[in-house]
C-alpha cells in the first residue's frame, strides 16, 4: 500500500510511478504463479486493498464504540 501512496505524495512523479511500477511488475508476477489473472488486476491492487481497509477500519470504530458488527447477516460483539 505504500507504493500507491508514494506516487500520490512524491513531489518529483517518477519516483513514486517507479515505485508503483515495480510494485505492479512484482504483484502481477506473483497472481501468475497462483491463478492467470488479467494485467490491469496488477495494475489496480490498491482498488480491493482500499476497500478491505474501509471495511475494516469501519468494524474497529464500531466495536470500539460498542455497536455489533454485522458479517453476512450475523451480529458480532467485540468486547
């Protein structure tokens, strides 16, 4: 996740597109060795890495608020 945000926060662009580029080269190099995914799946990985960040920091301030959390229709209390 900090490549994305390198190319978002780098005052000069190319060091973090490099950094982003890399990343993208060795992610998309690794969803080859587990299943034959489409290129543009490297590309956009902070796409789904985003989400699951949203959704988890969303259950933490529940719980931490004392609201159940809800997942896949069951309520959760963490207490």
């Amino acid at each position: 996740m900090l490549a994305p945000l390198a190319l978002v926060l780098a005052l000069p662009a190319w060091p973090g597109l490099a950094a982003y580029l890399l990343c993208v080269g060795q992610t998309g190099w690794l969803l080859r060795q587990v299943e034959t995914f489409h290129w543009l799946t490297a590309l956009l990985y902070p796409t789904p890495l985003v989400f699951y960040f949203v959704v988890f920091t969303r259950s933490v301030w529940r719980a931490k608020r004392g609201r159940p959390v809800e997942w896949k229709g069951r309520q959760i209390r963490a207490d």
